[in-house]
C-alpha cells in the first residue's frame, strides 16, 4: 500500500487544519494495523510522526505571530519616533512608515538600530530555517499589514499571511492564509509633538493621568500641577490620537489624547516660549494663534493659559481666573 500526497486548502487555521491532520493520521494508523508488515508498520509510523511535527510547527506560527506583533509593533513605534527626533520632521503616512519598519527594520530607507534581529522578515527569513531543519520546505507571503487606533491607549495590528508548507519528500503539503490580530498600549511610547517641536530636546513618554479631581475643594491646584508636572495624558475627543501625532495632524479624534506643557522644562532647555498659547499640547504646538484664553488664576504660575475650550476640562471654571 502506497502513501499519497495529502494537501490540505483552507483559509482557516488553528483547529481546523489539527483535526485534518490527526483524522489522517488515525485512518493513516488503523490501515497500516490491518495490512501493514511489521517493517512497513514502522515506515508509517515514522510518518505519521513525521506528519505531526509538522503539524505542531505550524500551529505554532500563530500563536508566535501574536508575541511577535505585540513586540516588534512596540519597537516599530519606538524606531519610528527615534527617526523623527533625530531628523526633526514629521512622517508623511504614519501607517505606511509603520508597515515598512515592521517588516524590514527600516524607517524611510534608514536602518534603525532598535530593529535590529526585530523585524517580521527576521523572524520569517530564521523561520524558514527552522522549517528546513525538521525536513519542511516553507514559504510565508505578507499579504498585508494594517494599523489602526483601536482605543485612546492602545492600537491594533493585522497581520495577513499566506503559507505554503511541504516535505522535503513531497509526501503532504499544507497551504492555507492566516490572519492574526495583536492589540498593544501605547504606554511608554514617546510623544512625536514634543519630539519634534523642541528639536529633540523635550520627550514626553505616554502615561495615563491618574487624577480625577484636578481641583479639590474650592482652589486646591494640586493635583493639576501633579498631572502638568509629571507629563501626564487624559483621553479627550477634542485632541488627535496618537497616530495622527505622527504626521502632525492636530483634527480631533474620538481617541483623541492630550497632555499639558510644563513651560518650565522647555524654558530649562533654552527654547522660545510663546506665552499667547494654551499650553494644551496640540494648541501650543499648533499655528493656531490668537485663542481666547483664561490666566492669571489664583494658585497657578503665571505661565499657566489654557483656553476657554478646555477651561471646564480641567476644573479651572472653578478658580478666579483673567478672562
């Protein structure tokens, strides 16, 4: 009795193509008991080893797709703003920038370094090595990369991949596409308006404000100053998303982020201040001039402006304030 080619085409993976493999591998066990000769009984058994090692490797793509996508997407984002930091512009399309840094480790042609050994063709390219060192020819096509703001503090990536596997002896082959989505936060990640408006001299790291009460009882400014202080960031649908900071597109977003600019710490590192704008960070670092503004208020430094959109945001509605 001769073995066939088995092919196995599907575009769903995971479950599906396990139970193909192992409904082949029973049928597969119960013809080589019947009619098999102890050292054909062997042969087959090699094989249908042979068939779920294959198997358990390609199961294992997916999940390591998932880890993958989480990781090298963090490190895309970190190469992305090294990149504008260092050149001092903004991206022209912040998911193309992202898609090609992602795959390759390259930011607009320049290799940067945090990508090194990071990238989905890395990953895909010591893959493929693997696969050859257990007898698997494998080839892995990226069908598409998608990025996309999926909350305030997290984004998505969709990754598309079509693989064509087979033995070295042309005995089975697996061909089917997969589709792994990898949420991950923007936390820790670095702001590109502050990176970019003050030369590389200010970053702002992402942190999720943790006040609630920026004023407490009547004139308490304390928690204010913390969050102003500390860089921190609330959620606001009048302010652009994080992606959108990227190619200085400064429209409101329904997962719009925005923090407060602490005058100080630009002042410390010798950079022009412009004291007619609200220090809401898309505002101050906008063309926008000329904006009704509240200041002066009792309690806060005197560089403290903010306008009159954002007065109530921050409980300044509550102080005495210049108008």
């Amino acid at each position: 009795m001769e073995l066939k080619l088995l092919k196995h085409k599907s575009f769903k993976t995971g479950v599906f193509y396990t139970l193909t493999a192992l409904v082949f591998v029973l049928i597969v066990f119960v013809l080589s008991s019947m009619y098999f000769k102890p050292k054909q009984l062997e042969k087959h058994e090699a094989i249908i080893q042979r068939i779920l090692t294959f198997n358990d490797f390609l199961n294992n793509i997916e999940s390591d797709l998932k880890r993958l996508s989480r990781i090298t997407g963090f490190r895309a984002f970190l190469a992305m703003e090294d990149y504008i930091a260092s050149h001092g512009v903004f991206l022209n399309n912040t998911e193309e920038t992202f898609k090609e840094v992602f795959y390759s480790g390259f930011v607009n042609g320049v290799e940067e370094p945090i990508m090194e050994n990071s990238s989905l063709k890395y990953y895909l390219e010591h893959l493929q090595e693997k696969a050859s060192q257990i007898g698997l020819s494998l080839t892995i096509t990226v069908e598409n990369i998608s990025l996309m703001q999926v909350s305030p503090w997290s984004v998505e990536v969709v990754l598309t991949l079509t693989i064509n596997a087979s033995d070295v002896d042309g005995l089975m082959s697996w061909n089917y596409q997969t589709t792994t989505e990898s949420e991950f936060s923007i936390i820790d990640l670095r702001d590109p308006l502050y990176s970019v408006n003050t030369a590389g001299k200010v970053h702002n790291t992402i942190r999720q404000s943790n006040v609630t009460d920026f004023i407490i009882g009547d004139n308490d400014t304390s928690p204010l100053m913390q969050h102003v202080i500390n860089g921190f960031y609330k959620a606001s649908t009048k302010a652009p998303s994080f992606l959108m900071r990227f190619t200085n597109n400064l429209s409101n977003s329904s997962f719009g982020i925005e923090s407060l600019v602490y005058i100080p710490l630009l002042t410390a590192q010798n950079l022009q201040v412009d004291e007619s704008k609200s220090i809401v960070d898309y505002l101050y670092f906008s063309n926008v001039t000329g904006t009704a503004q509240v200041y002066d208020c009792e309690n806060l430094p005197e560089w403290f402006r903010i306008d009159y959109d954002h007065e109530s945001d921050y409980d300044i509605d509550s102080l005495n304030c210049t108008r």
